[in-house]
C-alpha cells in the first residue's frame, strides 16, 4: 500500500498499515453507513453539545482572524452542530452529509445539506471556508477530498481541518495496550464496526505535508485535548456497545487524568490552509 502523505511504501502493523517514513498509519476499514451503529447520535449530541460549542466558535474565531468568512462549507456536518453555531454568526453556511438520516436531523433544523459523499457534491464554489470537523480522517482518499476543497474556495478563501492525532497520550496509550494484548481501546480509538470507520491517523506534520501537496499552504496549526470534562459521561455511554461498568471506569479514569492531559501530548490537531481556486497540487 503506498502512503497517501509521502508516495512511500507502507508496512503492516497490528491491523492497520504504518508508513515507515513519515509515520502516517491506514486502516483497511471501510464505511458502510447500513451498518447499524452503536452509537446514539441524539445522546451523543446532547452529551457534546457545550464541548462542541466552544470548539466551534474557536474555529470561527481563527478562520475570522485569518480573513473574510461569510460563506462556509461545513464537510460531514451530521446533525448540524457547527452549522448551527455559524447560523448563530450570521454566517452563510451548508452542509455535505452522506448519512440521509443525520442528514435529516440537520435540515429539520432549517440547514441546506446535501446528502452524499462529499465526492459527489455538485455545489458551486467560491466559499471562504472549507471545515472537515473531525471528517478527514474518515474519508478513504483524503488526498482527493483536499483537492476537491482546494476548488471550491474563493480566492482568499482557507481548508480548515481538525482530527485525532497518532501524536496524542490516548493513542499512544492504545497502541502500546495493543501490543502486549489488550487490543479493545485500539479498535475503539479506529471505531471499528462503525458505520464510518477511521481509516487513517494522521500526525500534525503528516497533515502538513498532504496540505502542501494540494497546493495549500498552512496558516494555523494548533492542538487540544479530546475532553474537557462536559457531557463525559453522556458521550461515554452514547457508545451502547460498552458495558455500564466499563463505562464506569472509563469515566473514573479519564476525569484522574485531566490535569495531565493539559501537558501530556494532545489529542486533537488543527490546521488551517489557504489555497484560492485552481492553485496548482
């Protein structure tokens, strides 16, 4: 399997593939949206609902210091979480969601959406802003998804991606759980049996460089923690594969853990690039 990021050669490793030279890491899983999933979208949306406001309006506040954005095109937007937040902003904004009953959820609330892979999306361009919240990482050709994102920006107009880093405590916790056996929290950190799998775990550097290889050209990068304490007990428990007393463990470990998760590696990367349309990849 050749590397996405880098055109190397990629090696197998514990279930999924690890590219020796730059360290991007593919799974063979694929999504399958017939899938029942285990996951209560309503109760993970209200469990997320604070964290994810603040997230958003972060996001905003970023791509607003960084230029104009009136029209945003939000990429796997769901249930219409950020949609809701730029509406709030007096912003232009629509979704691309290829779950139709997600989807559904968002256009109740008033919010355009098309419904389909983002491969498909016939909408025009010229938008100021391109978000992948949490989407890339689940796209099986991220290369493509950039480039299609890359033309459908105006002339100032920036790729905003945030996703979960290989670089983070928890995934460097997994891993090293994986390897002497207890391959439970790897899995669950690839969502594996979802509906919409992870198929790849980019690095912060990673992510760069296929920026760059699209022809954009990175403005912002920051990182976060994957929790702040809201809802954490409500989003543990919207996963209804888990048990009540794993979820209880969950729930004790992760809140001993938040002061160190403030210094440990972060979780969650961000990074913000700019490319007008038809810039050369």
């Amino acid at each position: 399997m050749i590397c996405t990021v880098c055109d190397g050669e990629m090696r197998w490793a514990r279930f999924r593939h690890v590219c020796p030279s730059c360290g991007h890491q593919r799974s063979e899983l694929l999504p399958d949206l017939d899938r029942p999933s285990a996951l209560d979208d309503v109760a993970l949306k209200h469990a997320l609902s604070e964290q994810r406001r603040r997230e958003h309006h972060r996001l905003l506040d970023v791509l607003a210091a960084l230029g104009p954005t009136r029209r945003v095109l939000d990429v796997g937007c769901s249930t219409g979480d950020f949609l809701d937040v730029c509406r709030e902003r007096g912003l232009d904004a629509e979704g691309v969601e290829p779950d139709p009953r997600v989807a559904e959820l968002a256009r109740q609330q008033g919010h355009t959406v098309f419904v389909g892979f983002f491969e498909a999306f016939k909408g025009g361009g010229g938008f100021d802003a391109v978000v992948f919240n949490d989407v890339l990482e689940h796209i099986p050709e991220p290369r493509r998804a950039l480039e299609m994102a890359r033309d459908l920006l105006s002339p100032t107009g920036r790729v905003a991606v945030t996703l979960p880093s290989s670089e983070g405590v928890f995934y460097r916790l997994a891993s090293g759980l994986h390897t002497v056996g207890h391959r439970a929290p790897m899995r669950r950190l690839w969502q594996e049996g979802f509906p919409s799998p992870h198929v790849h775990y980019f690095t912060p550097d990673g992510l760069q460089r296929l920026g760059a290889r699209c022809g954009l050209r990175p403005l912002h990068s920051s990182t976060r923690p994957a929790v702040d304490g809201s809802g954490l007990w409500g989003r543990i428990r919207a996963d209804r594969s888990g048990t009540w007393a794993g979820a209880a463990v969950t729930w004790c470990g992760v809140k001993a853990a938040r002061p160190l998760l403030e210094v440990l590696p972060r979780d969650v990367c961000t990074e913000v690039f700019v490319g007008g349309a038809g810039s050369e990849s």
